[in-house]
C-alpha cells in the first residue's frame, strides 16, 4: 500500500520521461552498443507516415486547380527548390539533392512535431502494454521525440558529412579533392619545406572544419528539441505542484493555459529547426561542389 501511495517527485517523473526504451543499459557517455528503440521506431513510423501523406498528394493530383494539400505540397517543394537552386550550381546534383532536403525538411518537421503530444499520452499507453505483458510498468520507458535523442540528429548530420565527401570526389575528382585538403585554406608554398608545414596545417584545419560542421549541425537540432522536451515536462510538474497546493483547482487552468501558449510557441521552433537543418544540409553540399 505504502508502494502505491507513493508518488513520484518531480526530479523522479523528470528523470523517469528521460529514459530511452533501449536493448541494453547505457554504461558511458558514448556507447555504441546502446540502441534506442523508441527513436528508431517514431522515426520510422513518422517518416512512414509522410510517405503516405506525400503519396496521397501525388495520387490525387491534378493539373487544374489543386486542392489545399497539394497545393501546399507544391508550395513546399517550389520553396525547396528555390533554396537548392541558390546552394548547388550543378544542376545534375539538384536531381538528388533537392528531394533529399525536401525529405529531411518534412521528416523533420513530423519528428519534432511529436513533441507537441501531452507529454504522459503515449507513454502512459506503454505503461499499460508493458504491464499487461507481466512486466513492472514503473521500468515501461518511452521518449516519443527522436530529434530530442542526440543519436538521431548525430546519424543524420554524419550522413550529410558521408554526402558532402562524395559529393567531393565526385565534383573535383579524388586527387583535386585531395590536393584542395592539403592547400586549402592556407595555400602552399614553392619551397618543400614550407609545402609540407602548411600541408599540415591545411590537412589540420580541414579536418577540423569537417568535425565542426557535423558536430554542430547535429548538436544545435538536439539542444533545441530537448530543451523544449523538457519545457514540456515542467509545464506538467508545476501543474501538478499546483494541485496538491490548491486541492487541484489549478491542474486542468494551468496544464491548459501554460502547455496551451508553449505549444502554439513551439510550433514555430519545430518548423524553423526542420528549415535550418535543411539549409545547412543544401550550404554543405554547396560548399563542397565548390573549389578553394
């Protein structure tokens, strides 16, 4: 009874909504043996889902007067277009380019909009399921956000970086895009010595700028979704601090008020985070069609 009765704090609910459904505990701070199913499951499902919707539009589509949804497909891919037609100069590689950022853009957007269902709905359902399976429901974990797992925007920033060295090769040729690593940004010299001292420090500072990029690509896209995960989190903490102080008066007043002016903020972030993700991936693959 005791157990029951108990209810958790708000440093516990935090901590507990934090926790991935995962095969294996995380042991360290990197920890590539660690698979975060519930990301891969959203994200698959979410993208799924645009899939279809996508498909849906193309199926229905005319060539009269488009209805609202394709009508907003075609706004969304004429913007798409307009952006990749500014970045990449090579007209062939828009063939690929310009879908694949229109495919990040949406996938992004449907991965960051999962944020702005109740924090304990789908978690709670989890509950429930894992329960039923004779499974302790306190250990049912479930984040429904795979923006807000650094693994997810890690993986599609390390395949912009996997892109933009093709893409490299593929433009300069691999001994241009070789001789541009060891020349670029410093030049070289006519001296041996002074060739191979700037080689270096030009090799140097690529690799730097290559692990820059990728790692702040990813990282600025996390920071954003888990901060405004946790926002979330807090906004149902403080509601439900307010209830026991107010004989829940204030719950549904100020879940509703507070979550309520959140979500309508947030919904620039979701969208503005899937357009800067985007851009970023068109400047990248732009700048290695480019030579120094």
């Amino acid at each position: 009874m005791a157990a029951e009765a108990h209810a958790p704090t708000a440093s516990e609910y935090i901590v507990h909504h934090l926790q991935h459904l995962q095969n294996i505990k995380q042991k360290a701070v990197i920890d590539m043996s660690v698979v975060n199913y519930d990301s891969i499951i959203v994200g698959l499902l979410v993208g799924g889902l645009g899939l279809f919707f996508f498909w849906l539009a193309a199926r229905k589509a005319t060539s009269g007067v488009p209805g609202r949804w394709q009508a907003a497909v075609e706004i969304m891919i004429e913007m798409v277009d307009t952006q990749a037609k500014a970045t990449i100069h090579n007209a062939q590689s828009r063939k690929l380019i310009a879908p694949l950022a229109l495919t990040v853009f949406v996938w992004i957007f449907l991965m960051n909009a999962m944020d702005l269902l109740p924090v304990d709905l789908l978690p709670v359902i989890w509950a429930q399921i894992w329960g039923a399976a004779g499974n302790d429901p306190h250990h049912a974990y479930l984040r429904i956000v795979p923006t807000a797992d650094l693994s997810t925007t890690m993986g599609l920033s390390v395949s912009v970086l996997v892109l933009c060295l093709i893409y490299s090769v593929k433009i300069k040729g691999l001994g241009g895009w070789m001789h541009e690593l060891v020349t670029a940004p410093f030049g070289t010299s006519k001296n041996p010595i002074f060739a191979l001292i700037l080689g270096v420090i030009n090799l140097f500072m690529q690799i730097i700028e290559y692990v820059a990029k990728t790692v702040s690509h990813g990282m600025r896209l996390f920071g954003n979704m888990y901060a405004g995960e946790l926002v979330f989190m807090l906004i149902a903490v403080m509601g439900g601090a307010a209830a026991l102080s107010l004989s829940g008066v204030l719950l549904p007043v100020g879940h509703i008020i507070a979550g309520t002016i959140w979500a309508i903020f947030h919904i620039l972030i979701i969208t503005l985070q899937a357009f800067i993700f985007m851009m970023l991936t068109l400047i990248y693959l732009g700048q290695a069609h480019e030579s120094h």
